[in-house]
C-alpha cells in the first residue's frame, strides 16, 4: 500500500495542505509545535477515522473553523483509491471512499502501523495496552477477529451486567455463560496465533536493531492455567469452564468477570527477563520498534501487502549506534514509511525524501 497524496483543510494547524509523499523513506523534520505529528495523525486517521491521541472529535478541527476535510489517494495492490473525511462542529462526521459513505471496517480503507512515544507503555504499561497492540493489528488484518471481538466484548458486558444485578446464578447467565466462553476462546486462539507468529519475526528484527547483541521472545499469558500441551478450541474451552465454576462465588461477590481475554497479557522479554520491570530506557523503545515492525511485517505476510508506517519522533532516547541500524532498515524497506524528527537524520538516509514542517506548511528539502 502506498499514500501517494494527502490534502487537508482546517486540520489542526494545518489550514491548507497537500503533502505527496515518495514511495520509501519520508522525513519530517523541524521544530516542536509546528505541525509534524498533526500531519501523521490526519493519516491516521484516514485508516482509523479517528485520532490516536483521543480526545474531542472537534478537537481535530482548526479553532478558526467550523469544519476540516481530509482527503487521501492511494495505491492497494494495484489498485488507485480515494478515500475522504469530512468532520463539522454541527453536522458530525462523513467517511468515504471512492465517493461513497464507508464504514472504518471497510476493507479498502487505508492500512497503517503507528509508533508514537506513547508506545514506550507497550513495555512498562499495563496489559490493556498490551491487549489494544494486539487487538488493532488483528482487526486490521482479520474482519472475522474484529467481528468476533466485537462479539465478545458485547457478552462480557452483558455478562458483567447480571453479575452486578445479582443474576450470576439464574438460568440466563448460564446461557450467557456458555455463549461468553465460546467467543473468549476464539479471541485468545486467534491472539495466541498471531502471538507465535509475531515471536518469529520481531525475535528477527530485534536481532538486527541491536546487532545481534540481544534477544527478544513473547509469549502469550492467558488469565487462567491450561495444563495441556495442546492448545486449541476445545481445550480453552473447557479449562475455561472449569476456571469460570471455580470463581463463580468470587465473581458474585465482587459483581465482575475474573476470567477471559479482558484480563489477559503479552509478555515481553529482553535476554529471558521481563521488560516491563528490567528493561532500559533505549531497550524499551527498541522493544516497543521491533513490535511495530513485526505487526507490520506480519500483516504483509497474511494480507498480501504492506500497511504504512508512521513513525513519529522514535529517534528520541536512541543512541546513535541503535538510530543508525533502524534508519538501515527503513531505508532498504520494500514499505512506505513517513518519520518525524525534530534533530537532523545522519547521512545514512541519503535517498529518504526530506521535508521541513514550519508554521503548518510543508516543504521539500532537496
């Protein structure tokens, strides 16, 4: 997938914009406050039509006006697509693509893989933000996941609902029960899947962002015991089960579920010891990179195509050892990547295609 031009109007600082990125390497450079990471989040948005840093909606609107567009053009295995956002203060938000009314689900919709300085809390952070890393890369590449999760995440409320009505032993809540466990079963196979595959290549990629002077494993750590070689439907299942008749009691007298993917982790290791509590500074950020990249890698390899890659100010906290080796590596990539950075990228960048953000307007660096 390639971005092959974005225009904005009233986003942010960005009053008026167009910005064509090339194919490889993009760099955008300049001072803080000047509207880098802005023009990040509108790309952002156009694959998740909504913005990484949360907030207000309106927020993403200029404070001088009453509405902002984004509009991108892009290329999907040979394919040319169009997609645009409208957002106004009064009327709501308008999502299309190829001038027609789409959903964030849509299938042709942009495809991105984001790394912001938030993401040092993949490592240190709690498990939900461990949870959200896997559930987006796998609803990004599997509508069946999305919809499943989906599904699992209306049955816990319900289910949790009951539990603080005092219903945990009626009738209902077994049905409900049963339903719950059947959709959690399919949300941890399908994370523990994705989790063997990403173990593969970021361990790779790890590899060589610390040349070779480290090593990285994951593994999945599901929120009740399985004392089987074997994991599959049916064994998740029925540990599941017995786990849930166990707690029962417990979760009638705290009103809450205390068994499923909700409570689940990903843990992370650097040279066989837990990086949330051991790991450096720079080895958290190299960490947190090489998971990016892995998602991306693994959604090339299970998609068909490459997603891109948005990098914003990961430079920061690196040494220069560690910035040159992941600057070699986005400069050979086959995928499209745009990077901002308020420090001048080194020479090893020679081909990257070089940008000066100032004032909310854009400029090539020849």
């Amino acid at each position: 997938m390639r971005l092959t031009e974005i225009r904005l109007n009233q986003f942010r600082n960005l009053v008026q914009v167009r910005f064509c990125p090339q194919p490889g390497l993009n760099i955008l450079g300049g001072a803080n406050a000047q509207g880098k990471t802005n023009l990040l989040e509108a790309v952002y948005v156009m694959s998740a039509t909504t913005s990484f840093r949360g907030g207000k909606e309106g927020n993403l609107i200029n404070y001088q006006a009453s509405r902002c567009t984004v509009a991108a053009n892009y290329e999907k295995q040979d394919r040319s697509i169009e997609c645009r956002l409208s957002l106004d203060r009064e009327k709501g938000k308008l999502f299309e693509i190829n001038c027609k009314k789409a959903h964030r689900s849509h299938n042709d919709r942009l495809r991105v893989v984001l790394f912001t300085p938030d993401d040092l809390y993949l490592i240190k952070g709690s498990p939900a933000r461990r949870r959200e890393y896997l559930d987006f890369a796998l609803s990004q590449i599997s509508r069946p996941y999305a919809h499943e999760l989906h599904n699992y995440q209306a049955l816990l409320k319900r289910r949790n609902e009951m539990l603080r009505k005092g219903q945990g032993r009626s009738r209902v809540f077994e049905i409900t029960d049963e339903l719950y466990i059947k959709s959690a079963a399919e949300v941890a196979l399908r994370r523990i899947k994705y989790v063997h595959r990403l173990q593969e290549t970021a361990a790779a990629i790890y590899a060589r962002l610390t040349g070779g002077a480290e090593k990285l494993q994951l593994r999945y750590a599901l929120s009740f015991a399985v004392d089987s070689d074997t994991i599959n439907l049916d064994v998740l299942r029925e540990h599941m089960l017995r786990v849930a008749h166990e707690k029962r009691n417990q979760e009638i007298l705290r009103r809450s579920s205390l068994i499923g993917p909700h409570l689940d982790d990903l843990n992370i290791y650097a040279d066989a010891k837990l990086a949330r509590l051991f790991a450096s500074q720079g080895q958290q950020r190299n960490l947190a990179v090489a998971l990016k990249l892995a998602e991306l890698y693994s959604f090339a390899a299970l998609g068909g195509y490459y997603p891109l890659f948005l990098l914003d100010e990961v430079l920061a906290e690196l040494d220069q050892p560690r910035r040159n080796l992941l600057l070699g590596e986005l400069v050979q990539a086959d995928y499209q990547t745009i990077l901002t950075s308020v420090e001048n990228i080194p020479d090893i960048a020679p081909d990257a295609a070089r940008y000066e953000v100032k004032n909310g307007t854009i400029t090539r660096k020849e």
